[in-house]
C-alpha cells in the first residue's frame, strides 16, 4: 500500500474511526480523508456519489454506523435497521462503482446467532437465530458482510469484512442511555464515588461473559488489512479470552475507585449467555492484540476524567 494512496475514512471522529486515523498518520499514511455528518450525510446517496465524483478515493474504511447498547436497540429499531444499511450500501455501492479496489467493512460480533457454539467461528454465520437485544443492527451488519462478500466473488476486489468484539477507549459513548456496558459502568461507578460512594445498580444477574477489544487494537487490525491482501472475506477481531459482566464490574469499580455497593437488578436482561470470538483465522495471518483489559480500562478511564465536563454529573449529596 503507497503511504499516499488516498484513503477515505468514514465515521473518522467517533471512536473506531479516530483510532484507525490515529493508526495509519503514525505509520506514515500522508493522504488521509475524512467528513463529519454534518459535511456529508451518509444515509444520502447522492450526496456519497458526489463526494466520490470529487474526492476519487482509492481506499474506503468504513466505520460509521449508528450504534447503542440494549436500550437504544430496543427503543429504535427501525433507525438501527434502516441507518445502518443506508450508510453501508451507499459507501459499498458507491466504491465499486467508483473501482475502489480495497474495501475495509467493519461490523459487530453480534452477527453471529445468540447460541451458537463457544467460541464463535466465522463459519457460524446465518447458522441461527438472532439475540432479540440486538438483531436489527446485526441483520444490517450482515448485510454488509455479504454485500464485500459478493462483490468479492462476483468482481475480485479485495473486500473485506471485520467483525471485532466489545470495543471501548479514547471516544469512546458514555452518555447512560445509548452507551455500551463498559463506558456506562465507568461513568456510574465514577458518579456514584462522587456521591459519596453511592450504591450502583447495574442490569442483569451479572453472569453472562463478554469479550473486550481496546479500540487502538482494533486500528492495528485496520492497519494489517490495509496493508496486506487477507486470503477470505470475513474475519473476526478479539482477544480470546472472556469475563462474567459481575467480574467487569468488580474490575472498574476497582480502577475507578468506588467503594459502594453493586445491585444487581436481575428484572432486566441479560442479553446473550456468553459471546466469545474464535480468532484464530486473524491470529494464523499475523495480528494479536497487545492492550491488557486492566490497562485499557485505565486509559479509557483517565480519557473520560479529561473529557467529563462534556457529560452531565448527577447531583451530589448535601
């Protein structure tokens, strides 16, 4: 890959996006493009084929899409269907259309059926039936998955979808009711100590296990897949290793320093029983991850204590 190849970044200011572009500036990638929503609404067809028309880019990354924990999800799931898929197939469409030749897809790991078996296979894809939690975003995902799937097939261009774990770090969403499980936990247990180290009350009995993926390990998967043309079309992005949601939230209340009580409102639920990825295909090319939980959490937490005043504190006791 020429270092001034122009490479178009899309969703380059949330926290995917501004990790790759992190990435590739220190690896010396000079011809870096990127738009904010505001600049160029994805969901737009037009407006994506005349930003192509003008800006002719020889690489697309996508990683812009609407995301949002359990309740976003189950609030609005005609907006994670429908937005999800506007903004996909307007940026695959548009680039083979254009003869851009690599195509970085990014989805979710919660494209694979809610029980399939541990650890999750690229091959289970479509085997089953979605978790209910999340399936309009997934449904939209694999969509994606099999659009750089066709395309690669039908056309030959390097194409290629990866689906990491539970991402989180620097950007990342803490706003309580669109966040995922990690940056809302941080945020509540940092609240919570300053509220006199009030009790916590977290969703679910706490026993389901998830992976977690620190973002910048992400941006080196990114990197590699830029950098070298990968043998199949889907990939999976982990750690390979897993923790009960109890575990997580011992760990950051550790970190964070809260020293209330955790309350476990088990009414609510739970999601999938466990979500491990298989990655051993990504392992076997080359890449590992390199940021521990421990460390990753530390840094997305200090990022979040630089960043705080953006969020509204709840209100302290007298």
């Amino acid at each position: 890959m020429n270092k001034t190849s122009k490479i178009y970044i899309a969703g380059h200011r949330g926290m995917v996006g501004s990790a790759i572009w992190r990435a590739l500036e220190a690896k010396g990638y000079t011809n870096l493009i990127g738009r904010s929503s505001k600049d160029l609404d994805l969901r737009n067809q037009e407006a994506v084929q005349s930003f192509f028309n003008k800006e002719q880019p020889e690489v697309v990354i996508d990683a812009a899409a609407r995301v949002g924990g359990i309740l976003a999800n189950k609030d609005y799931p005609y907006n994670f269907l429908m937005e999800n898929l506007q903004i996909q197939n307007n940026l695959i469409d548009t680039s083979l259309k254009h003869e851009v030749e690599k195509f970085i897809f990014l989805g979710s790991s919660c494209i694979y059926p809610k029980l399939a078996p541990q650890p999750l296979k690229e091959d289970y894809l479509l085997t089953d039936t979605l978790e209910p939690t999340n399936e309009w975003y997934a449904i939209a995902k694999i969509t994606g998955v099999k659009a750089c799937q066709a395309i690669r097939q039908q056309y030959g261009k390097d194409y290629v979808s990866l689906m990491p774990t539970n991402l989180y770090g620097e950007q990342d969403n803490f706003d309580l009711k669109t966040s995922h499980v990690l940056p809302a936990m941080i945020r509540k247990f940092h609240e919570a100590k300053l509220n006199a180290h009030a009790p916590v009350e977290l969703w679910g009995s706490g026993t389901p296990k998830r992976e977690f993926l620190y973002v910048d390990d992400l941006a080196q998967a990114v990197l590699y897949a830029l950098e070298n043309r990968l043998e199949e079309h889907l990939y999976n992005v982990g750690t390979g290793t897993d923790l009960s949601i109890k575990a997580l939230a011992e760990k950051i209340q550790a970190i964070v320093g809260h020293q209330g009580e955790i309350q476990w409102d088990i009414t609510k639920p739970d999601g999938t029983p466990r979500k491990l990825l298989d990655v051993s295909k990504l392992h076997e090319q080359g890449w590992h991850h390199q940021v521990s939980l421990d460390e990753g959490i530390k840094q997305t937490y200090e990022w979040f204590l630089k960043h705080s005043d953006s969020y509204k504190e709840v209100k302290l006791n007298a």
